[in-house]
C-alpha cells in the first residue's frame, strides 16, 4: 500500500491510502513522471537477461496484445511533437 498526499482543484489538502492494483498503477505512473522505468529498479545481471528482448521489442520484432511504438516510429512520433509544440 502507499500513502498519497496531494491538493485537488479545489486546492484541498487530500491524503488516500492506496492498496493492491491501485497502489501499483500509482507507483508506475508516479515512476514514469520523474523518468524511471522498471528496468532501472533491475540488477545490472537481470537488465542483461532481458536487454536482447527489449532490443526485439524496439525493432518492432514482437507481437504485443497492446501498441508498441518501434523506435523509427518513436523517432517520427517525437519529431511530430517537437513541430507542434515550437512556438
């Protein structure tokens, strides 16, 4: 379980405790906002087991039952974004 504190819109102090999938889904959305992934939570010797599948993935050279971006389709995704963003 994991114990959240945040203000809502109404700028009331909120505090929740989370338990179960909810404190998961939490903690890896949570994770992704300050730039860590599960492969950063690895040992070095796990990270090298894993790394030849993450190489397949990114190449595109996996089927997925959820939509995985290859990495020239995250290289195009990026440039797009870049472009709507500029000002």
């Amino acid at each position: 379980s994991v114990i959240v504190r945040f203000t809502d819109g109404t700028f009331q102090r909120v505090e929740k405790e989370l338990g179960g999938y909810s404190a998961r889904v939490f903690q890896h959305e949570y994770d992704h906002l300050r730039r860590k992934f599960f492969v950063d939570r690895l040992t070095s010797v796990k990270r090298q087991l894993i790394k030849p599948k993450l190489s397949k993935i990114r190449r595109g050279e996996t089927v997925a039952k959820y939509p995985v971006l290859s990495e020239a389709e995250e290289r195009k995704s990026k440039r797009v974004q870049q472009v709507e963003y500029e000002f």
